[in-house]
C-alpha cells in the first residue's frame, strides 16, 4: 500500500523540511508539504490541509502520514481535527532523520505501524554529541 507523507507546519518550516529532503534523498513524490502562516485564518489553513489529505488519499489506498512540527500547536491541531478517517496518522515533532527514514519505510506496514516507527526513530536520532563523544551513548 502505497503512503502518502503529509508534512506540515509552522511558517516555511515544512517546505524546507522536504527541499531538504529531497537534496539529499531525490525526489519525493509521495510527500507534501503544507505551511501554516500566522497571517492565514485558522479556517483557511484548515481548509488547505483537508484539500491536500483529500488529494493524497485519493493517490492511493496506502492512507496518509501527517508529520507536524509541534504536538499542541496549530498544524497539529489542524490535523487532529480531521482524525475522523482511519487511513491516516499523525506524528508530532517531524525531524529530518525520521523524513529520511520515512522513505525507507516498507510499504506493508500498516499507518499505526508506520506512525509508530518513525516517532521512534526520530526520538532514536536526537543526541548529545559530548555524550556521544565520550561513548555515554
């Protein structure tokens, strides 16, 4: 089941996420990105997360993978709001090693198994580098 990859988030930060992603990893063609702007209505944002979750689920019967920046902020909220369709999940705190990870991932997972994965590696990927200097991890 093909997924899609949905990330959004404060400002520019998203778009850049995946520019980045795509310098290092190639094209993406099964990940977007969504900016959620302070200038924007919370309505209209809301309105242009559900256009593009609406999209990507129709891409494909794999579902759809949002990737936030901030549990509690308003990308996440945007997005919880819509939990309602069981062909999507939600990961608060996208970093770029969980993105990278995301495009390994084995298309026959389930969307729980994926959202897990990837929370567990992004988490996995944050260090301390005196600590990793010093062989503490």
């Amino acid at each position: 089941m093909k997924t899609g990859y949905l990330l959004i988030a404060h400002g520019a930060l998203a778009s850049e996420l995946l520019r980045t992603l795509e310098f290092i990893a190639g094209p993406q063609p099964s990940f977007r990105a969504v900016a959620v702007d302070h200038a924007v209505e919370v309505d209209m944002a809301r309105q242009i997360v559900e256009q593009a979750i609406n999209e990507m689920m129709g891409d494909g019967d794999g579902g759809v993978v949002v990737l936030t920046d901030l549990f509690g902020g308003a990308p996440s909220n945007i997005a919880m709001s819509m939990m309602d369709d069981k062909r999507m999940e939600i990961v608060a705190g996208v970093n770029l090693p969980l993105l990278i990870h995301a495009t390994l991932m084995e298309d026959n997972l389930s969307l729980k198994e994926k959202a897990q994965r990837l929370r567990d590696y992004g988490r996995n990927n944050i260090f301390v580098a005196s600590e990793v200097l010093s062989g503490r991890r």
